[in-house]
C-alpha cells in the first residue's frame, strides 16, 4: 500500500463533499467544451447557470504516478465521485522538493512522468465530465509547500507552518519561483489530449494556495 494512498480511503469520500443547492446527472451537467465563467456572484456555463457538488481527492496525481496499478485507483475514485453525483473533484497540481513523487524536485525542474500523471488525471476527470479545481501550492509541509521555497531562497531559510509570516509572500526569489512554477504549469500541453492546461474547459479553476495564512504579529 503506497504511502500517498489506501484503498479504504474511497469509502471516505462523502465526508468530504461540499454542500451545492443542486446538481443535474449526464451530459446536460455541463457543456464540456466551455468554460465555466462567472458573472457577479453567479457561475455559468454558456447561458445555463453552474451550481455543482464538489469534492477534496487531494491525492490524484500521485497516486496516478504509481503505474498502472495507481492509474486504476484513480479510475476507481472518479467513479465513486460520480456516482455521489459530484460534478468538481479539488485536487493538488503541486508536489514541490525531493521524495517522491515530485512535480517540482528543484525550481523551475519538473519531471516528466509525474506531470505526465496529472495528464492522466484531468484526461480521466474529463472523460467522466467532472471539473477540476486545482491548488498550485500548500501552506503546510505536505509535498513541500512554502517550506520548499522557503529552502530554495536566497539565502536558503528554515520555515515551518506555525511559524510568523512567511518571507515567501514578499522575497523576490521565492515570488519569482513560484510564478515561474505557475506559468509552467498551466501552460503544460497534455500528453493526453494535446490541450494545454490553461486552455482546458475540465479545469474549472485553478487556486493559488491551499490553505495559507499569515499569523497575526
């Protein structure tokens, strides 16, 4: 069993569903060619107002990184998904530093099979007409985070969640970094469907950091 994964983890996905007013079944969910844009405090897809069912799988892509074996896991869990009636699925586009897997084991390095993982996981989303919500980086020390960049500055700093505010909001090098991370990976062309990331309807939104914070003074 991988550390990033148990199977039983499935049966607790209802707890982690968010509460929508409604949500339709099929096809007529979506139009998965477009986007969903927004207008005011209301969400659409084409002219069809979007409300949805969402869920947390935070671990999708590196379980898809596993081989064929963590492939299948990921189908398993989509389905699951979409058989509570979910239509957006939240899960990491980030895994920063050494260990494994790492999307990003040093600035401005990625590797290829993990990022061809999270190919395989919007190709998967897609296919089955869920959404993606995708974070680009962790508050905590869960596939790097902050403290990854806060390593990777110059010079190198020590920083861990709970700590005061994080020089990462305002160093230079940490902010160039991350910004370069961020072009890289929206602009990523898919291995799969040959679309680039920011160009794909199935992402129905990309979220800059998850969870973070700057503990008050």
């Amino acid at each position: 069993v991988h550390t990033w994964f148990r199977p039983e983890m499935r049966r607790l996905l209802p707890i982690f569903l968010l509460l929508s007013s409604r949500w339709c079944a099929g096809e007529e969910r979506f139009g998965q060619e477009q986007f969903v844009t927004r207008s005011g405090l209301q969400l659409y897809v084409g002219h069809e107002p979007f409300r949805y069912l969402g869920c947390n799988v935070y671990w999708l892509m590196a379980e898809a990184s596993y081989g064929e074996e963590g492939k299948a896991n990921v189908a398993a869990a989509l389905d699951d998904a979409v058989s509570l009636g979910v239509s957006v699925v939240r899960t990491w586009a980030f895994a920063d530093g050494p260990g494994s897997p790492h999307l990003q084991p040093l600035p401005g390095v990625f590797d290829e099979a993990t990022f061809a993982a999270l190919d395989f996981v919007v190709a998967e989303a897609k296919a089955r007409n869920l959404r993606l919500l995708l974070p680009l980086l962790n508050h905590w020390t869960d596939y790097g985070g902050i403290s990854a960049y806060s390593r990777w500055d110059v010079p190198a700093r020590e920083w861990a969640p709970g700590d005061a505010c994080p020089a990462f909001y305002s160093a230079p090098v940490s902010r160039a970094q991350y910004k370069a991370m961020a072009t890289a990976v929206t602009s990523r062309v898919s291995s799969i469907t040959g679309i680039a990331m920011r160009d794909e309807p199935a992402i129905f939104a990309w979220e800059l950091c998850n969870e973070c914070r700057c503990r008050g003074e």
